[in-house]
C-alpha cells in the first residue's frame, strides 16, 4: 500500500466524523460498504448502542439508537494514525446518557478499516465504565 492510499484511507475517515459532526446521516451511510460492522465494547443491556453492528442497514440502526440514548457533547479527536486499510483515532468523548441525564466523558481509541474508499468497519475502544455507570440509573 502506498501512502497516497493511507492518506485517502485517513481522508475518508476524517470526512466521516466531519459529516457525523453535522448531523448528516445520509453522508454517513453512503461512506459505508453494505457489510460494514461497527464493534462497541459495551454490553447492550446497559448501553444501548453497544455491542457489534452488522451490516449497513444495522449500522444505520445504531446510529438511530445512539441518537436516541445519547445526547452527543462533543469529541475531541487528538490523533489520527494510517498505516494499510487502518485508521487509528485516539481522543475523548462526552455526552449525556438521555435515560438517566447523567453526563460522562471517556478516552477512546477507535481502529477503522477503508476498503476501495469506503468504510468496512469501525472497532471502538473506548473506556466502558463511563458509559456503563451513566446508563446505569
């Protein structure tokens, strides 16, 4: 892989959490391939959008959720990182679990795979607790 290809992969993902900032789904899911899987690590009996997502039409059903559950203040992506089909972006996230209206802000680290221009897979690893604790009434 050159580094034209990584730098198109780190484009692609960086475009993705521009058009995820403003809100615009439909972008969003037109950057994914039809077999994308979105891992995230918590259980889904506690967080709702934990849990693997498989398939755009799940996907799209995660991102419906998470609107629903999480009232979204904020990322603060720091690093990116591209090496092959990976994209690695280090940096925090805050928000407001709507069941319980408690407010969290956790460390993530989430692995992205690109294929052809488009993304396969997002793998998060982000810190549970936080999560788990604000959804937990």
């Amino acid at each position: 892989m050159t580094n034209i290809d990584k730098n198109q992969n780190l484009e692609v993902v960086k475009s993705f959490y521009a058009a995820l900032g403003k809100g615009d789904i439909p972008t969003v899911l037109s950057m994914l391939t039809d077999d994308a899987q979105w891992d995230m690590p918590h259980p889904r009996e506690i967080v709702p959008f934990g849990g693997v997502w498989s398939g755009k039409g799940e996907v799209k059903k995660f991102f419906q959720v998470m609107h629903d559950t999480v009232k979204v203040k904020g990322f603060d992506l720091q690093e990116f990182l591209a090496d092959k089909d990976k994209v690695i972006v280090i940096g925090k996230m805050k928000g407001v679990a709507i069941p319980t209206g408690k407010e969290y802000e956790n460390d993530l680290v989430a692995v992205w795979t690109v294929e052809n221009g488009k993304i396969k897979g997002m793998r998060d690893f982000m810190d549970t607790v936080q999560g788990i604790e604000a959804f937990t009434t």
